[in-house]
C-alpha cells in the first residue's frame, strides 16, 4: 500500500504518452488511478495513527501501573502508617532498618 502513489504516478505518466485519439482518455484514466493511489495511502495513514493512538494510550497505562506498585510508592505509603510497625521497625522517622530488625525479618 505505501508504494501505490509510485503506480499511481506510472499510470499518470503512461497516460501521457499517447497521440491525440487516446489522449483525453488515458490522460484522465492516468489521472483516476493516481487519485485512487493516493486515498489508498490515506487509508493506511489513518490505519497508522489510531495504532499510534492506541500505543500511546498503552503506555499511559503501563506508566500509571508502574507508578501504582513500584517500591517507593509503597515505602511512602508504610511511612504514613504509624501503626506499621513489622514493615518498617522502630526507626521508621530515619527510614532504615538496623541489622537486629532485618534478622528478625529473615531478609539477612
């Protein structure tokens, strides 16, 4: 389909090339099959830009997604429960975990 124009513009050219009996009518056949060509690739141009819509529209998905389970999102959410303690231990106003709470954790 990207390549129908180029035939459209052979037609047109070919549609040129014959004597004054024909001329009128291959002239405009030629004419014909280049606008044809040209609505063919309008088709696939519009085809193209609801896929790219339609990827774009993906992606802000996958970013809200993302921004929904990713670890810092989380860890802002533990820090403003303060009765989270098993998460985020007593140290939670400094934002680390001494080596005793990790033992006790099992992520030693």
């Amino acid at each position: 389909p990207w390549f129908a124009p180029f035939f459209g513009t052979l037609a047109l050219t070919g549609g040129q090339l014959f004597g004054e009996k024909w001329y009128p009518l291959t002239s405009n056949c030629g004419f014909l099959i280049l606008i044809i060509s040209i609505l063919l690739l309008m088709t696939e141009i519009d085809k193209d830009m609801v896929a790219s819509e339609e990827f774009t529209d993906y992606l802000g998905q996958v970013a809200k997604k993302g921004d929904a389970i990713s670890v810092r999102h989380v860890m802002e959410e533990n820090t403003r429960d303060d009765g989270n303690d098993d998460i985020i231990g007593d140290n939670s106003t400094s934002g680390t975990i001494n080596e005793n709470e990790l033992a006790e954790t099992g992520m030693t």
